[in-house]
C-alpha cells in the first residue's frame, strides 16, 4: 500500500527554461515579450486586414486567418510561462498544470500541421484547376476542411493528457525542456511509457509525416504544372502564390522534425533541442504575419489601405474635438 502511494509522490515540477540559472535572465526576458508582442500583434493585424477588407474574403485568406487565430494561441501556451521562469527563476508547476499546457500545446501543433496541409490543397486547385476553384473550394467545404483540422487536434490533445494522466511519477521532477510537453514527461515516469511512446509515435507519423508528405506530393505537382507555363514571367507569377506558404511550411517543419524525430535517448538532455524547439514554437508563429504581409501584395495593399482609413478618422477626430 506504501509503495502505491510513492508511486505517485511527485506533483510538482521544475521546468528548467531556456537554461539552468537559478537567476532571473531579464535580458532574455525582454527578447522573448518583445517576440511574443509582435507575434500577437502582427497576427492581430493580419486577422483585422483579411476581415476588413472584401477582396480578401476568399478562401485562401480564410485559412491564412485562421492560421493567424492557432499562432496567437499556439505561442501563448508556451511564452507566457517561459516569461515567467525568466523574470522570477520560478519554475515549479503543477502536474495538473504541466498536463494541461500540454494539452493545448498538442491541440495547436496538430492543427497547424493539418491546416498547412489544406492551405497546400488550395494553392494546388487554384493553379492547376482554376476555372473550378470557387466550386471545389466553396465555403462549405472550406469550413469542412478548417473544422477537421482543429477536430484533429482535439483528439490528440485529449489522447495526449490521457496517455500522460495514466503515468507514475515518483522523482526526478526536473522537466528538461522550457515547457512541458510528451517526450520530457516520458523521461521522468517510473511507469511503463512503452505503450504511451507507442501511441506518441503514431501520432507524429499521422499527424506530422502524413500531412508533411501530403504537402510534398502536393507542391510536385503544383511545380509540374508551373512549368507547363509558356511564359517565364507567367510562372514567376503563378509560383509567387505559393512563395508564402512554402516558406512557412519550411520553417515550421524544418524545425519541428528536428524536434520530434531525435533520438529519445538523447532528448531531454541535448540543449540543441531546446533551441530549435524555440524556433517552431515561438519564433514561427512571429514570422508567419511578417512572411504573408511582405511577400503579398494583396494584403499590403489591404494593411494600406485600413491604415489610411485609420489616419483619416484620427484626424477627423481631432478636427471636430
């Protein structure tokens, strides 16, 4: 009975951040509220332009914006408390609470993987069938494709708690990372995690590899039918639609394979993880915006557009008071 109840003995955990000072990093601190500022300011923005502006009411821009909704809250899952560890060097934490950002943090990563891959889908009907493009992707079948991609996250994040909910701790409680998330959480359960890592597994090559080779196959093909294009300046123009979102893919993907597919022997304890872990899960959600906004003119002359009308009615607004 003793031994039943030691199993379970560790309820709080120390997340160790970024690294393993016991002091504030106020510089550190102020680089990541400064990211953190951009990144839900600029997505924000992004939101404002595509929903104030009519010619964006397209479907391309609806699921730019709903891109724009999982970066918010896919970064303040993570950032917030990571600014908390910074500016105080507290880094305890409920297992209630580690489960929870957990949760949340394998609902966005998921949806995002899902609605980069349906973004794909939608570049490639609009260049290889465009006379259809309204009909194939009308609104409800765009708002099919975006409620599957957030229905697929649910389901993860709840496997996800419950797989971790399901497990033993009983010491060490030092979480190796600078937020909880599966594979740290595996490291420190005296449980058997052979199931859960199972599970783990199929998640990632579901709901990473499938809708990174789902993006791949798709982009071979959107180039296949570029380079049918007489005109080299029709192609330049015809790929530029894609420039944006093949970037991001690139970004997000490039950094997040790094993270998942390392070694478990050698994850908690490799900083080179953490670093790359900051560049999916803080630092793409800031360039998203920055990424669409430059490369696109249409949402320049959008932001152009809404920041004239905001000039105009401030000074309206002083004119009359």
């Amino acid at each position: 009975m003793a031994k039943a109840e030691n199993l379970s003995s560790v309820s709080i955990f120390l997340v160790v951040g970024l690294c393993d000072s016991e002091e504030p990093q106020f510089l550190l601190f102020l680089v990541f509220l400064g990211i953190y500022l951009i990144t839900v300011v600029g997505n924000i923005v992004i939101l404002s332009v595509i929903s104030s502006d009519q010619r964006l009411h397209t479907p391309m821009y609806f699921f730019l914006a709903n891109l724009s909704i999982i970066d918010i809250i896919f970064s303040s899952t993570t950032v917030p408390k990571l600014l908390f560890i910074l500016f105080t060097a507290q880094k305890a934490i409920s297992l209630s609470s580690c489960v929870t950002q957990l949760s949340f943090f394998q609902f966005f990563v998921v949806a995002e993987c899902y609605l980069l891959a349906v973004m794909a889908y939608d570049r490639f009907v609009a260049i290889c069938f465009p006379l259809n493009y309204t009909l194939i992707m009308s609104r409800e079948v765009r708002f099919r494709m975006v409620l599957g991609c957030w229905a697929c996250g649910l389901v993860n994040s709840v496997v996800q708690a419950i797989s971790i909910s399901c497990l033993d701790f009983c010491g060490p409680n030092t979480v190796d990372h600078f937020f909880c998330d599966v594979t740290p959480l595996f490291k420190l359960s005296c449980s058997d995690t052979r199931l859960g890592e199972a599970v783990f597994l199929t998640v990632v090559v579901l709901a990473g590899m499938g809708p990174l080779t789902f993006i791949l196959v798709t982009y071979g093909r959107i180039i296949a039918a570029v380079t049918k294009i007489s005109t080299r300046n029709g192609r330049i123009k015809t790929f530029s639609t894609c420039a944006s979102h093949f970037t991001v893919v690139a970004l997000y993907y490039g950094s997040g394979i790094f993270s998942y597919i390392w070694p478990s022997s050698t994850y908690a304890m490799n900083k080179d993880v953490k670093v790359v872990a900051v560049l999916y899960t803080i630092m793409t959600p800031m360039l998203n915006p920055i990424i669409y906004s430059l490369r696109n003119r249409e949402v320049k002359r959008a932001l152009k557009k809404m920041l004239g009308r905001t000039a105009l009615c401030t000074i309206l607004q002083h004119f009359y008071y």
